[in-house]
C-alpha cells in the first residue's frame, strides 16, 4: 500500500544496516571447523567488491547471503563495526615453535611465599618490609617447649590468639621472658617504652627486636599477663575489651611462678592435678570473708576440702572439713603442706603423704582468671560538678582494704576511709595520701553504709563543709558490701 522500495545498495552497505539483524554470537566467535564452509572468490555485484573473509582466525566474521549466487558468503567485520562492538583487532605476532610452552607461560616472578596475617590489617603493622613468617611449629631459637610455664586465653574475637602460650626464657625482649603458641605463628612480648604485654604474629617479631611495638592485643592496665581484666584486642578497625578466661600453669620442676605480692592478690582460683589422694586434685575458690590463722583461705566447690594459712608453722596446707574445729583452734592438721612460705599457687614446694611419709608431690597447678566488669554507678547533686559523673570499679587497685572506683579521666576516685569507716571522694593528687592511710577528701559519706544505698553526703564548701542531697545510680554489676 503506498510503500517505497529501499534503493539498491551494495552487498558492503547492506551488510552495515542488517548487522544488528544477521549476527549471531556462534557466527561471530564460534569455532568454524575444517571444511565446513568454503571461502567464495569476492564477485562483483553493480559495482560492489565483497570482501572475503581471510581466513586468518584473526577476528569475528559475518555471514552474508547474496541472492545473486543463492549461496553465503563470510566477510570480515569491519573496523568501525569492531570498534562500536567494542572489539579489537590484535597484531598477528609470529609464534616461535621452538619455545618452550613452559616458559612461555611461567611467571616472569616467583609466586609470593603465603604470610600470617599481621597487624597492618589494623593499621598496626611493623615499619618498613614486612620479614619472612616462621616455619611453622617453630620459632627463634628452635621448637616450643611444650613442658615450660603457659598461659592460655580464650575469649578473643580474633580466635588465632585463643591459644596456649608457652615461656621461652632464651628468646627475651626488653628484659623479660616471651611466651610462644604451639606451632610459633603467634608470641606475648613485654613492650619497655610502654610497660605493657602484648600479643603479635611471628612474622613482626624482626621489628619488635627492632623496637617496635606492632601487635594484635595488649594489656593497657599494665599488670600480670595472668589477669583476665584489663585485655584490649583490635576487631573491626577499633579497640575493644574482650570477656576473656585466663589459665596459668606451672609444675614442680618450675621455679616459682607467684612471688610477687601485688600479683599473689589476683589470685582468687587454682587448680590442682598430681596429688596421689585424688579428693585433692579439685579447684579451691578464695573465700576473703573465711579467715583462717589470719588468712583468707581457698575452698573447692563441694566445701569439704580448703587450702590454708598454717600460723605457726608459716605455711600453706589442704585439710577437709572435720578438721576444722581443730585449725580454727590454731592446730595444723592436714594432708599435704609446703615446704616454704611460697604462695599456694606455686607448684613446686609441695609435700604429700605416701605409704605413711612425706615426700615432694609432682604437681601442676592453675591459676584461672575471668574477666569481672565490676560496679558503674553515676553520681547526680554534687555541687562541685566534676563529681557528677561515672565511676567504674577497680577490683585490683584497693586503698585501705577495699576496691577504688573511677572517672574516666583517671583525676577522681571513690575510696573507702578505714580510720573512718566510710567511703569519700578524692583527687589523684592526694592519691598517695589516701594510700599511706590517710582520709583526704572533696566529699565524704555520713555514715558508713555502701555508697549506692543511700544519699547522705558531706562535701567541701569554700572553707567548710555542707550536706548534699546525692543519688547514685547503679549502672552495672551488683553489690556485695
């Protein structure tokens, strides 16, 4: 009805206009085998040259069919159909035959020797070229000693550092001993320059020599590796506090693991393998508030069993329950004893009964240590407002016999007063001060229930002291004074 012809156009324009029409991606790139179509000699057509395909395999090629003939014929694509499709010709490069086909597709560098993941995920790697990992299972100096005093963490969101580390005393990094994973791919270090331990893959261990202090986990309170409270690990490109379960061993054949009394007063659990009386091989629980010969004592679970404080003879002993009247008298019954004033912790120093005599028991012993978040309370009405604000527990920082709480700024603290017997807020400044017995003070209790039962408050007032109406309220923990 109406329509116009098309005028005539040569076989190469017509191939341009229906290309979107004749292509097929098997016509394109799909492999052609031998003989199964014959390249047609280009035959003119009003003028029009076809341009055969070349045989070459170079490039993608279109098939054409001419009424003329009544038979396809194969063109090379042209350039600037190429260039819209988004292909490219490549150069023909002469193959030479002789070429090992190895070489020619071997890397032109060695492949890269795999690496423990280190610190520089965290932006806390090691300076400068990052040295070789260790062979695994080993580390300076040689195998693990899997016999030395270890450490094992669990708790660590990076699961690599939950893991049993073992004491190397030849392998020291800023005057002390490191601790070793079994298989050598991860170490506790003392970092000097900053007083702390911390945890670092072995493949920085070159630069901790060098001075510094790469690692994936440290402890900022500054205290005994031993201690579950205080952990700081690197998780999700920040710091955070881990809830951890710390387990400290030691044996006979080990020097004292627990002389230190600063670190003896974290010691609130141990346990027991070795005794020949197996009733003794238990897990005894620090009981502060059973004070037995003038020292609190270690209970097990079932409470018939309990390490503790023989007077007169100066030593640690474990007894059972029907002897109790009897220590309580100051006796020293007991069915195993050390044989020095060494804290009950420390393996070696022990003595048993076998066949009716004392002799050394062969024991490994355990200290365990969980994370104890402790008291936060927030204080409200002071008027000094610097004392308006939250106070965490410190359970291993006591003045005058009881646990101190602070701001987070490290200036105010929550203490208790003995001479006293009341709780009082307090400067850094007069730190010392409170520590030597003293009752220094910016605000102190009228009485000497627990600071979160009650608000009755005295505080400083330019030169005298006037009452305060505080709530404190209790954030976390619970209280058991």
């Amino acid at each position: 009805q109406g329509t116009t012809a098309l005028p005539w156009l040569p076989l190469q324009s017509r191939c341009r206009v229906r290309l979107g029409a004749m292509f097929r991606a098997s016509d394109i790139f799909g492999k052609r085998g031998a003989g199964a179509l014959t390249t047609v000699p280009a035959v003119q057509a009003g003028g029009a040259v076809k341009r055969p395909h070349s045989g070459g395999g170079a490039g993608p090629v279109n098939r054409v069919w001419d009424p003329a003939t009544g038979k396809f014929y194969e063109e090379d694509v042209p350039a600037d159909i190429q260039e819209l499709m988004g292909l490219q010709k490549k150069a023909k490069v002469e193959h030479d035959a002789s070429q090992d086909l190895q070489k020619a597709w071997q890397s032109p560098t060695p492949p890269k020797a795999a690496k423990v993941l280190g610190p520089s995920s965290v932006g806390l790697a090691a300076k400068g070229q990052t040295p070789a990992p260790q062979k695994r299972g080993l580390g300076p100096g040689g195998e693990v000693d899997r016999t030395a005093p270890s450490v094992e963490y669990r708790g660590f969101s990076k699961v690599d550092l939950d893991d049993r580390y073992f004491e190397r005393a030849h392998v020291v990094i800023h005057a002390r001993p490191t601790y070793w994973s079994s298989d050598g791919q991860f170490f506790i270090y003392w970092q000097g320059e900053v007083q702390r331990w911390s945890i670092c893959d072995a493949a920085s261990f070159p630069a901790v020599k060098a001075g510094q202090l790469p690692g994936w986990a440290y402890k900022e309170d500054h205290r005994h590796l031993c201690q579950a409270n205080g952990w700081m690990e690197a998780w999700n490109g920040e710091w955070r506090s881990p809830d951890l379960e710390v387990m400290f061993r030691s044996s006979s054949h080990h020097k004292p693991q627990w002389e230190d009394p600063i670190v003896q007063k974290s010691v609130s659990t141990v346990e027991f393998h070795g005794f020949c009386m197996k009733e003794l091989n238990t897990r005894y629980f620090l009981r502060l508030h059973q004070v037995i010969q003038g020292r609190p004592s270690f209970w097990d679970a079932s409470g018939v069993y309990f390490v503790y404080w023989q007077q007169t003879a100066e030593r640690w002993a474990i007894c059972d329950l029907k002897c109790l009247d009897a220590v309580q008298s100051g006796q020293c019954p007991g069915w195993a004893y050390r044989s020095d004033r060494g804290h009950p912790a420390s393996a070696c120093g022990w003595m048993e009964s076998r066949h009716g005599e004392w002799v050394p028991a062969v024991l490994e012993t355990t200290v365990i240590g969980t994370c104890q978040r402790g008291l936060k309370v927030e204080f409200s009405g002071f008027s000094k407002q610097d004392l308006n604000t939250e106070f965490t527990e410190r359970p291993d920082e006591e003045i005058q016999g009881k646990p101190t709480y602070w701001e987070s700024s490290g200036n105010y603290f929550v203490y208790w007063q003995q001479s006293m017997k009341r709780w009082a807020m307090c400067d850094k400044i007069s730190l010392q001060l409170a520590q030597s017995g003293l009752a220094p003070g910016w605000a102190y209790r009228k009485d000497s229930q627990h600071f979160t039962k009650a608000n009755r408050w005295m505080e400083v007032w330019g030169k005298d002291w006037k009452d305060s109406t505080v709530v404190c309220t209790l954030l976390e923990g619970v209280v058991k004074d």
